[in-house]
C-alpha cells in the first residue's frame, strides 16, 4: 500500500536565524513571531539539543531561534548540530541575513550601535575612540564576523538585505519558512544592475542585451507583469531564445542540485532598471518551473515600491 504524499507547503519545525551584524535578524524574528512561530534570541549553541527536546515534550509547535555572532565561540559546535538534528529527522531550515559591507557601515553609523565584536580582541584599534580609528576597528569587526560565519552561510539559505525595506524581508522571510525544508526550493529573482547584484544569488543571468521596453513611451511606466510590456518581449526573437537558455540551463542542472541535497537554488535575473525585461523572464520562468513545486518569486526593485 502506498503512503500519502505529503502536502506541497509543510511547515518547517524549526528555523534558525543567523548572519551578519546589521543584517535584519530582528526583523526577520519578528516576522516569525507574527507567524505564529515561539522566537528565541541568542540562544548558545551549547544549548539546541536540550532546548529542542523539550520543546518535543512540551508538544508540536514551531520554533525559530535566533544564533549569531555574539556566540563567537560557541560558533563551532554549531554545524554538526544541524546535522544532527536532520539526521533525527527535524525539518530545519537555517536562514543567513547578510548585506554588503557599505550597507552594514551605513547601518551601525545610523543606529550607533556598537558592533558585538568590536572589543574583540582580532580588531585592532577596537578599544580607540577616535573617529579613523573607529571607523576601521567596525571595517574590521565586520571582516572578522564574516569569517566566523562563512561555514554557517554555506549551509544556510542566504538572503541579501542590502536593498531590501522591512516590509519585503518580512515578506520573503515568511515565503521561505512555509515550503518544505526535505526538498530543493527554486528561487526567481529580478533586479537592477545599478542598484548591484543580490550577493544571495546562484546564478545570474545579463538580460541588458535584450531589446528594452523603457523605450516605448506607453510601456515605460508599466512593468514586467503587465501584458503590453509581455507582448511586447513575446514579439522578440531574442527575448525567445535567451528564455529558453537560460530554461534549458537550468532544467539541465537542477536535479543534480536536488540530489547534492541543496536546500534552494536562486536564479537571479537582471536589466537596467528591474522593471521589464527581467521582471518579465522571472514571472515567465516561474511558470515554466511550477511543476517543480517548491517556487519563490521575487522582484527586488518592484517589490521595494
């Protein structure tokens, strides 16, 4: 006799926040909290095991738990308790809140917050006062943590926040924790070459070439999911055969990337200005992959109006 499937949006049992100082952990937490999740902040890994096993005992509920650096030097111990607890069986999803080192200055110089690792004793000048120095010792600080972390980011879903407002990193958090964390979730995201390159992204793909909507004064304002805008690339030789590319390309590689049990696979799409030609391939491949099951769709510069 068979054995039911299970359903497509199972519920991850335990989601661990972690990342860069700066990073958003504390709205991505609160996003979770709003979820219905039971949030945990800082929590020392010495201490997973047990508290997860109590929480077994206590009943079925969701947890998120929030692990960075000011743990530094538990960090080690880390890794091969995720492993563990998979292997038990626990769907946990481990999520990296990262942002380029431009972003994470501007942040620690806006809110005046100390960096955890500025009193560290791998950052020099980290006890001076003086503005040069200051500012180096937190240029320091955040090398320092990037280091610490980079085994974690490895294992992690990584989303960059560098150009992302609250409301869509609360957004793209709850999306990540309602798939399924047993099976590869592939990730569609559209951007704008001058705002940079999501730092989160697998691949990325140079749509530029492609003829360019913004031209046409009735397209201009309209955008990728718009039907004017579809047509109007539909019509393209080229826009045709970069999609099926780049469609190729992918369902090429990606049940070797499901069977190297990766957690997700972001496929990043970017034009000039985020708003037609790579928002129109996103929300077309998105399409084209449904019947994979585990699809997220993201649009950076739209989703930030």
């Amino acid at each position: 006799m068979k054995q039911a499937k299970p359903e497509a949006r199972e519920q991850s049992d335990v989601v661990l926040v972690t990342g860069v100082s700066g990073g958003g952990k504390s709205i991505a937490m609160h996003a979770l909290e709003d979820a219905g999740f039971f949030c945990v902040d800082n929590l020392p890994p010495e201490l997973l095991l047990e508290f997860l096993r109590l929480e077994r005992q206590r009943g079925k509920r969701r947890v998120a738990i929030a692990v960075d650096v000011r743990s530094a030097g538990s960090l080690p111990h880390l890794l091969p308790l995720i492993k563990q607890l998979r292997s038990e069986g626990v769907a946990m999803r481990s999520i990296f809140l990262d942002a380029n080192t431009e972003t994470l200055m501007r942040r620690f110089s806006e809110t005046r917050r100390p960096h955890p690792l500025r009193q560290h004793p791998a950052v020099p000048g980290a006890a001076s006062d003086k503005g040069e120095d200051e500012h180096r010792a937190l240029l320091d600080a955040i090398h320092l943590e990037r280091e610490l972390l980079a085994a974690l980011r490895v294992e992690s879903t990584v989303i960059d926040t560098s150009q992302l407002r609250p409301a869509q990193l609360r957004a793209w958090v709850r999306d990540l924790v309602v798939v399924s964390g047993d099976s590869l979730t592939l990730v569609f995201e559209s951007f704008a070459f001058k705002h940079g390159v999501p730092s989160d992204a697998d691949f990325v793909f140079d749509v530029r070439v492609l003829p360019n909507p913004y031209y046409d004064r009735e397209l201009r304002p309209q955008t990728g999911r718009d039907e004017p805008v579809a047509k109007f690339l539909e019509a393209q030789p080229e826009v045709r055969l970069m999609l099926s590319q780049i469609s190729a390309f992918i369902a090429q590689w990606l049940p070797n990337f499901a069977s190297d049990q990766r957690s997700y696979l972001t496929v990043a799409i970017g034009c000039t200005g985020g708003q037609h030609r790579s928002v129109y391939l996103v929300e077309t491949l998105c399409k084209q992959f449904a019947y994979h099951g585990q699809v997220l769709k993201r649009h950076r510069e739209l989703d930030a109006k």
